[in-house]
C-alpha cells in the first residue's frame, strides 16, 4: 500500500507519521484491497483537521473529522473510515449467492 501522509500548516514529526500508520492499519486491516492512502493534516484557527483518501479497487472512500487536539481528530477520522471501509467491504461481498440456494 502507498502511504502519502502531508501537513498544511503543521509539521508532522515521526510521532505523529506512526500514530497514523498505526490507526489505518487497523482500518486496512478489515480490508485488503486498498491501493493506496493519503493523509492531509492541518490546522485552520484553533481547530485541527485530519482528512484522508481510501484508493479501493473501484471506488475512493473520503473521511474527514476536526478536533481542538490533533489526535483526537485522528481518532474519530479512522473511526469514521473504519466504518465506511465495513460497510463498503459489505456491499461488494457476494449476498445474492446465498439467497439462489434458498430458493432452490
């Protein structure tokens, strides 16, 4: 997977680079299909905003959250992509195959 992790008005010290490597191999995790992530840190007034693209075989999966404390916003963006990597990973797994030996 390419990883591509940038900060808009902020530096993003190895610390901060291994929180989120960290957060999204849990997300990845669910997953295996991901091509490639980018990651965009920032900060607009005193809020801190953490943004990230999913590349998937088909689709893009966008999350964004904004917190007053950076890792609190890196928290609820890979909270919010998990969720949406669950519920995309649901849509393309095959459901119509267990429904044609019912009626058969």
């Amino acid at each position: 997977m390419n990883l591509n992790i940038t900060g808009h008005h902020v530096e993003v010290t190895p610390a901060i680079r291994e929180y989120v490597i960290g957060k999204l191999e849990r997300v990845i995790r669910h997953f295996d299909n991901v091509t490639s992530a980018h990651v965009i840190l920032s900060v607009e007034k005193l809020q801190q905003k953490a943004e990230v693209t999913l590349h998937v075989k088909g689709k893009d999966i966008f999350a964004d959250a904004t917190d007053a404390d950076l890792y609190a916003s890196i928290d609820a963006l890979a909270d919010k992509l998990n969720r949406q990597v669950v519920k995309y990973k649901e849509k393309t797994s095959d459901h119509s195959h267990d429904k044609r030996q019912n009626i058969e």
